[in-house]
C-alpha cells in the first residue's frame, strides 16, 4: 500500500486546506476548501483528481468553496451527521467510530464538540495523520463558540490518546501567537521552549508550521496539559480540577 502523500495549501489570512492523495487509487480528499479556486489550481498543478471533500465542521472559513468544488469535479462531500442541516452539498453524513474510505486508506472519525458543537476530525491510522479542523492547533486550541470547557477537554482528550508519531493538520497557521501565550504559563518547559524555537524558525523563513506532531503537542501544548502535574505547578492552578484549569486558561488565551 503506497503511502498517502499530504499537502497543505494556505489561502485567505491564515487558513489550511489541506489535500490528501492516494498515489495508488488515484483518490483524494480535499479537508475544509475555504475557498475554492486556489485549492482547484493546486490540484491542477499537483495533476491530484479530487474525489472527496472532508468537512471538519461548518464555518464559512472551512467550507466557502465546497459547492464550488463539488459544481466542478463531482466529488463526494463527507461531514458530521450533527451538521447535515449545515454542511452545503453533503453526500456522506458521518458519527463517531465511522471509517471514511480514501483509496486503500481509511480514516476513522472522532466527534470533538466544543468548537463548535458538530465539530469531527479524521485520523488516519496507518498512515499517522490527523485533520483536525480548528479543535486542536500546534500549542493551541480552537474558541469555544458552541460548546462547554468540559465538552472541549473531552475532545482534547480523545485526540491525545492517539499515537505521539501522529503529524497534526490543523486548520489556522495560530503558531506564533500561541507560543507566546503558552510561554506565559510554562516559561521553563523544554518541549515548549524547543518547539518555540523550531516555530520561530519555520516563520522567519516563511515556512507553515503544520503538521506538527502529537508527541510534541502532548509536552508543550497547554491546552492538552490541564491535568499534568508538572504543568499545573507551573501555571499555579494546582489546586483545581482539570476541567477548570482548562477553562481558566482558554478564557486567558481569549483576552490575550
Ligand atoms: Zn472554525
Ligand atoms: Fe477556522
């Protein structure tokens, strides 16, 4: 089985689609088109025939270009039963534990509310890649528009039991910005401090930061720390549970 090959094209002020191919089959999803002519011309360029677009979840930053996209090549839209009233063109409605297929490949399917409340992502096991939409950001994580801390723990949760070879597709190149929020909580963390480096790096040279890998994120990104010790001393929220801890520092991260 030849592996699957992962682009990710940056469009509007700082969003990702991203484009994943099988070589083999011929097959390719096209994860969250914002827009649709940019995504169209890198998949002309590539010579990548779209044969499914993988919503994460409903804002118009994620979805613009999918009736356009599907008007012009007829591929197969995949998003969340939760959102079928709210995902345009979609053909494959979706709920937890469901496998996608793509060519020989397969992604399995993970609610994470808290995003929004219909929000998915998509992991592929096999090939150790998670899109993951606007849940999960390198040392970030998504606005709670639509659902509660703990809904958002939950879905943070989850993600972090995956393998830490895991390389993660997010949605917004938020990187920067985030390293200087989360140094503010855990200033002597290593992994931070690394990462913070390698992203400072990457920017200079107008390099995206995606994917990062889960292994990384699970040392040094905050969001996924509430409950680590080590963490917790270091932010002096020792004392609360891991719900509030990571309520208390997304609400920081929102006036930051
Ligand atoms: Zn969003
Ligand atoms: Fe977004």
């Amino acid at each position: 089985m030849a592996d699957l090959e992962i682009r990710s094209v940056p469009v509007l002020s700082d969003n990702y689609v991203h484009l994943v191919h099988d070589p083999e089959e011929g097959a390719c999803a096209i994860v969250d088109p914002a827009v649709a002519d940019p995504v169209l011309a890198e998949l002309k360029r590539l010579d990548w025939r779209p044969t499914h677009i993988f919503c994460t979840h409903h804002h118009n930053d994620h979805i613009g270009g999918v009736l356009d996209i599907k008007r012009a090549t007829g591929c197969t839209v995949v998003g969340a039963a939760a959102d079928r009233h709210r995902i345009p063109g979609i053909d494959q409605a979706v709920v937890e534990g469901d496998v996608v297929k793509l060519g020989h490949h397969t992604a399995r399917v993970f609610e994470v509310p808290g995003h929004t409340s219909g929000h998915i992502a998509y992991w592929f096991g096999n090939a150790h890649a998670l899109l993951c939409g606007d849940t999960l950001f390198s040392l970030g994580c998504g606005r709670l528009f639509e659902g509660t801390p703990a809904q958002m723990w939950a879905s943070l949760c989850k993600l972090r039991k995956l393998p830490d070879a895991t390389r993660v597709y997010f949605g917004h190149e938020y990187t920067k910005g985030n390293v200087d929020f989360a140094l503010t909580l855990e200033p002597d963390n290593q992994a931070l401090r690394a990462r913070a480096e390698e992203v400072g790096r990457l920017r200079e040279a107008g390099r995206p930061t995606v994917p990062s890998l889960l292994g990384s994120e699970k040392a040094a990104n905050p969001f996924l720390r509430a409950d680590v010790a080590d963490f917790r001393n270091a932010a002096g929220l020792a004392d609360r549970d891991a719900v509030a801890v990571f309520a208390e520092i997304r609400g920081r991260k929102d006036r930051f």
